[in-house]
C-alpha cells in the first residue's frame, strides 16, 4: 500500500531524486510530480521515470498532494515557500532535505505560519560530490541517517508520518534541535567543505598549477573530492549557517596555528603526538560507522 498518494519534489535532483526513486523501489508512493526552475531537468527526470508528471507552477503541482519534499539549495527556500502558501492547503505535508535548519525554519514561520502542524523540516545526510538527476539512485539513504528538527507547532502524528516516510528510503531517523543541527554540521560537513573547495582553489591559482595537479594522487583525490560538489549548494549553505561556521574556521585556524608553530620550532615528538591521536579518533569514528 502507498504511503504516499501524490508526492511533490520541488528540486528532482541527485537528493530529491533518490527520495523518488527510493519511494518507488518500496512502492510507496502512487504519483510523483516535479517542479523546478529548468524544464529541461524535469523532462529528463521524466524520461528517466523518476517523475510522473511536471507542474508548472504551484496551483498545479499542490492540487490533491499530500506530500511535499523541498530539495532545491536552501538560498531558494523562503522564495518558494512564498510562492506555495496560497495554494497549499490541508492535510498537505511539507518537509525539506536543507543541510542547515534554522533559516527552513525561519522561512516556514515567516511564509507558512498557517500551515506549521504541518511543516516539519528535515536533513538527510547522505549524498555525493556528483548533482543533478542522473546521479539520482534509490538506494542514497540506505543506512545514512536524517535529521529532523520538529517544529513546537507541529502535529506529533505528521511528525511521526515525515519520521516514517525517511524509513521508507532505508534511513534511520533522529531528532534534534535547529541549533544543535547547525552547529554539530558546521563542524563536520560545512568547514570540510569549505577546506576542500578552498585549498583547490588556492592552488588552481598558482602559477604551476598544472604541475602541482599533475603530481596530485590519491592523498590529494579523496582530501579534495567533495570540492567537486554543486556550488551554488554550497555557496548557499555556507551562507545561511555562516555564524557558525566562522566559529568552527576560527577553531581550525587555532589548530593550523599550532600545527605550524610545532614544524617551525621542529618539535617531531609534539607533531607525532598530534598525528596519533588524530589517527586514533579517526580510526574509532571509522569503526563505529561500519568502515
């Protein structure tokens, strides 16, 4: 049986996508409807059958849904959920996949606060350096993790039909505040980023590049490989949870400044030290997360 009876997917990318397909592989959803800026990416989510149908606008696409997925940059969310309110109505359910959630949640309050039972916002953690629909598969969320983070205002039972959509695409889910969410991903996902993007960028800029990328293996390939990730994604991201993350690179500066002040005092004990426990905290992370 269908738990979904029709689903929209506003941003029918590599994220939501895998929720489409994910849904189907499990026969959970009857009909899915795109929308998006492009309709070139919607015609080939069409014609790759992850999509049934394309809206063209939202009186369409939210006429009878009862499912709402938000999977475009965060940097759109407060546009969109403007352009949504007057058409949305009960018992429509709207959740998101932004990777930073207290700008969602602030959007949902200022343009969707008739509709707050039913708002519940969501992260998955799960994704590649690949976007956009071809790099969509059902199984993204197996065994990766979502995030939500209710609202006060939000029904107990929508939360726990939002929880159980998640476990359809093969998450576990968990809850958590807003700011527990921007500050702990801050830390492990937006500062990486940011550090990859940056010292790809930094090099790209010298005047032997193309020897340094000749010379590049596998060391620099998995240090640098999320910087081949969707920019404006991330130029969003970075944006919207930018308080936090300038407190986690002032963190990473202070580490930089210790690293540096141990190599140019040679001190190899210290450095050797700091190497192994940094190895051992990597390695216990790795064990814990099945490898």
């Amino acid at each position: 049986m269908a738990l979904i009876d029709k689903l929209v997917v506003c941003g029918v990318g590599l994220i939501g996508g895998s929720f489409a397909l994910a849904l189907r592989k499990k026969k959970k959803v009857r009909h899915v409807v795109g929308i998006g800026r492009t309709r070139e990416s919607l015609e080939r989510a069409r014609a790759l059958g992850v999509i049934d149908e394309i809206a063209l606008d939202w009186a369409q696409a939210l006429d009878g849904a009862d499912f709402v997925l938000l999977a475009m940059p965060v940097g759109q969310t407060d546009a969109i959920m403007e352009a949504m309110a007057p058409h949305l109505r009960e018992p429509t359910i709207v959740t998101d996949a932004g990777s930073t959630k207290r700008d969602v949640m602030a959007s949902a309050y200022h343009r969707l606060d008739a509709h707050l039972p039913r708002v519940v916002p969501a992260h998955p953690i799960a994704g590649t350096e690949k976007s956009g629909i071809e790099a969509a598969v059902a199984t993204l969320f197996q065994g990766k993790r979502t995030v939500l983070t209710p609202l006060p205002e939000n029904d107990p039972a929508v939360v726990e039909r939002v929880r159980q959509v998640w476990q359809a695409c093969g998450s576990s889910v968990v809850d958590m505040t807003a700011q527990d969410h921007d500050r702990v991903f801050a830390a492990v996902s937006h500062l990486p980023h940011l550090l990859a993007f940056g010292l790809v960028h930094e090099l790209a800029g010298r005047a032997n590049a193309e020897l340094l990328f000749s010379h590049a293996a596998s060391g620099f390939r998995d240090f640098t490989r999320i910087a081949a990730s969707h920019p404006e994604m991330w130029r969003d991201i970075c944006l919207a949870n930018r308080q936090a993350l300038l407190g986690e690179l002032d963190q990473y500066l202070g580490e930089l400044a210790l690293i540096r002040s141990l190599l140019l005092s040679g001190n190899g004990s210290r450095l050797e030290q700091l190497f192994e426990e940094a190895r051992q905290a990597r390695t216990k992370w790795a064990q814990e997360r099945g490898g």
